[in-house]
C-alpha cells in the first residue's frame, strides 16, 4: 500500500523542500499514504488537539491552502477561508489566556467539552476520504481518547501550577505545550512514523503522571475546604 512517491522522505511531501524540489513534486495526497502514516496523522491530530485545538485547526488548514498537502478529503473543510479566519482568531483568544493563571484554568475547563470530540472528529477525518466506516470509527475512537489524555493531563498539570504564588511556572508551561503541540504538527507532517512514536511516548507519559495529579489536586482542595493542612492522602 506504500507509495513509490514517498521514496524521497517519509513524510507528507513538499513542505520545507528547497524551491527546485517543489517544482519537480506534486503535493502529498491521502492515496500515496500506508495505513500507517495515516494512523500517525489521525493520533497527533488527536493528541494534539486536547493540548492546542485551535492551533491544530489553523496550522493544518494552513499548509493545506498553501498547497503543500493534499489534505484528506474530511479536512478539506479547513482549507476554507472563513474556517481559517475564526480558527486564527480563537488561537489568538486561547494563546493569551493559557498564558495568564487562573484563567487558564477556566479555560481548559470550558474546553473540556470542544477538545475531545474535536480530536475524535479529525481523526476521523482522516479516513474520511477512504470511504471505511470502519476506519472511521476506530479512528475516531482513538483521536478522542488521546485528546482526553493529553487534555486532562494539561489541565492538572496547570491546576497544580496555579497553586504555586510565583507566574514563571505557569507561563513556563505554557510555551512548552505551545513547542510541543507545534512539534508534533511539523514533525507528522515531515516524518510520520517518528511522530506516531512520539505521541505514544507523551500518552504513556501522561498516563502516568494523570493519577498523581488527581491526588494532588484532590489534597489542596481537601485542604481549602476545610479537610485539614495535611491532607487524609488520596
């Protein structure tokens, strides 16, 4: 199912070639991709959205309407010059409120119910152009587990920082998951397989570390409501 077209590079084709490669080269379309790249694009997508939907929104639409990528015929619709104009502007409202304390926090809560089924719904997306409701489904259900993952763990992860006085944690955090989520944007669109490795990597890391969030979390708010300055452990 591998493509002869992909020989030159792993990844989706054009984007960050030099000039004289772009002009001998067609842009990546979802036929000269194997299953396995797909499934890579569908779990960063995922991934990615519960830490940054709507920079994952804005950055695929992007390279589609550039022209580097051939999106898959369920992305196309993020090509389309109103859905990158209101999927820049939320990425702006959301890159200045993750950066303040408190208020990001209140804003993942707010996105808890747009993230995970936006993560199911691009995966699903992905497959969409193969006609496979089979594929679609199981995509679906793998994008929205891994944005929940990657959701609730960025979500604790900011809650536990909010309890800390000083703003350099929180703000620290916050850059980090902008190169994150960017990383992988660029990274499953150069290198496919690398970054389906990756995210697997993250969801194994996040779930460990979501427990122990809870249990933090859970202890402070013991302790503000009244469940003593020790915390009775989780």
């Amino acid at each position: 199912m591998h493509d002869k077209r992909l020989a030159g590079g792993p990844g989706f084709g054009a984007a960050g070639r030099p000039a004289r490669v772009q002009r001998q080269a067609k842009p990546t379309t979802v036929e000269s991709l194997d299953v396995a790249q797909l499934i890579a694009l569908a779990a960063v997508l995922g991934f990615a959205s519960g830490i940054r939907l709507y920079a994952v929104l804005l950055v695929v639409g992007l390279v589609g309407y550039a022209g580097w990528v051939d999106l898959p015929a369920g992305l196309g619709i993020l090509q389309h010059p109103w859905v990158l104009g209101t999927a820049g502007l939320m990425f702006l409202v959301e890159f200045i409120a993750d950066k303040i304390p408190g208020v990001d926090t209140v804003w993942d809560s707010i996105q808890t119910f747009i993230r995970i089924p936006a993560g199911a719904a691009l995966a699903a997306a992905v497959f969409g152009g193969l006609d496979s409701a089979v594929w679609s489904t199981m995509a679906a259900i793998l994008g929205g587990s891994l944005a929940a993952t990657s959701h609730f763990t960025k979500a604790g992860t900011r809650a536990a920082a909010n309890t800390s006085p000083e703003p350099f944690s929180n703000l620290g955090l916050s850059v980090a998951e902008d190169i994150t989520s960017a990383g992988l944007l660029w990274l499953v669109l150069t290198y496919p397989l690398v970054a389906l490795g990756l995210v697997v990597v993250l969801a194994l890391l996040a779930a460990w570390l979501l427990p122990r969030l809870i249990r933090f979390i859970a202890r402070v708010v013991r302790r503000i409501f009244g469940g003593g300055p020790s915390g009775a452990g989780p």
